[in-house]
C-alpha cells in the first residue's frame, strides 16, 4: 500500500515529491530521481511513471533561488544522474526482451503489449530501424516498450545502443533544462499543476493520433480487400 501511495503521489504533484525528498538530503534525492528515471525505462512493468513530469520538476529545484542565488538541487550533479539513468535503463530492457520477451509476452502479464501490438512495433522498428528508438524516447509508454521490442525483434545490440544514447542524453537534457530555465516563471510556479499535465497532454497527443490513425486505418482495408476482390473478375475477363 506504501508504494501504491508513493506512485499516486508523485503522479499527482511531483513537485512536492520532490520537495519531500530534498527535506532528507541532496543524494537521497538524487537517488529517488534516478530509480525513478531508470524503472520507468528499464522494467517493462512500469510505462506509467511520470518521467518527462519528474524530469521538468528536478530541473526548477535545480535552478537558483531569485532570493538567496542557491538551489536545492546542484544541476552539475543532477545532470549526470538524469543522463545516466535512461541509458543503463534502456540496456537493461533491451536485455531483457531480448532473453525473456517472448515468454513475458506469452504469460500475459503485460497487458497493454498484446501480440498484434508487438507485430506494429516490430514493423515500426523494420522500417525505420534505430530512428524508432531516438523517438520512441519522447512518448510516454512507447519510451518503455520500444527498447523491450527492440531485444524481442533481434536488432543488433550495436545498432540500437548509439540511438537509444543519443535519445536518453537528448530526452533527459531537455525536460530538466526546461525545468531549470523556466520552472522560475512566477506564472509556471503558480499554475505548476497546470504545467506537468501540459506536459504530459503534449507528451501523449502522437501516441492518441497514431492511434486514431490506426483506427481509421483498420475500417479502410476490409474497402480495399473488398474492391481488389471485385476487380479480380474483370481482369480474368481480359485475359
């Protein structure tokens, strides 16, 4: 019950999560940060920790106060740990898709990732290779699940490694150096609430527009299949 009202905490107010945190220390802080980042990427389990929100509420506790001119959160340490984090946490899912995907998927406890979902994502990783991974990392959800596919589908460690770097470096500097920049803005910290589901609202509008294309989609191909089946015979016809 502790960890389920730890997780509804810091979905709902990451902010004052952090704050909380802070009240214990600078390394414990950063160590809550880090998990955090890490098993929202690395553990299949967990796509639904808020990691652009948390990112975004680290780099405003970073920033210097207007006041004193100090920061609760030194940004030359926080950095290194908001970098690091994602990278070893896609390593680890990429490892585990790779040795335990397929017998994950079959026991059917995630359930958001069923069979058909995973032959659109190991399509998605075909035709765009290692570009899937770069940016799959800035939607929330997909973030946790490209990796994973990527161990599952048999792409070359060597080729999704450089990508998914590049992603988690790209990812992690933005939403703390938005925090850091812009997290002071009276009106941000009066309406902070407001900013994180902004954020994520922003996050997942290309998750909920693939998916109201790929509905859309669905109800075209019986039309299609429909009218090749209706031309076959005025082929013959010709032949």
């Amino acid at each position: 019950m502790g960890f389920i009202q730890f997780i509804a905490n810091l979905l709902r107010d990451p902010r004052a999560a952090i704050a909380s945190w802070i009240a214990m220390g600078v390394a414990p802080t950063l160590g809550f940060i880090f998990l955090i980042v890490f098993v929202e990427t690395g553990v299949v389990f967990f796509p639904f920790l808020p990691g652009d929100s948390l990112l975004f509420a680290a780099g405003f506790f970073a920033a210097p106060d207007a006041v004193t001119g100090k920061s609760a959160l030194p940004l030359a340490a926080l950095l290194p740990v908001v970098w690091i984090a994602p990278i070893l946490g896609d390593q680890c899912n990429y490892f585990i898709g790779h040795f335990f995907g397929r017998r994950i998927i079959e026991s059917g406890r995630v359930k958001a990732m069923t069979p058909e979902r995973i032959a659109k994502t190991e399509k998605m990783i075909d035709r765009w290779g290692p570009l899937a991974v770069f940016l799959g990392r800035f939607f929330p959800f997909i973030r946790t699940f490209m990796p994973f596919i990527s161990g599952i589908s048999g792409m070359r460690w060597s080729r999704f490694t450089p990508f998914s770097v590049l992603g988690g470096l790209t990812w992690s500097s933005l939403f703390t150096l938005l925090g850091y920049f812009f997290g002071g803005i009276p009106v941000v910290q009066d309406n902070f609430e407001l900013v994180i589901v902004a954020i994520l609202v922003i996050s997942l509008i290309p998750t909920i527009v693939g998916l109201i294309k790929a509905k859309f989609g669905k109800k075209k191909e019986p039309l299609t299949e429909v009218a090749e089946e209706e031309a076959t015979p005025h082929v013959e016809e010709f032949k």
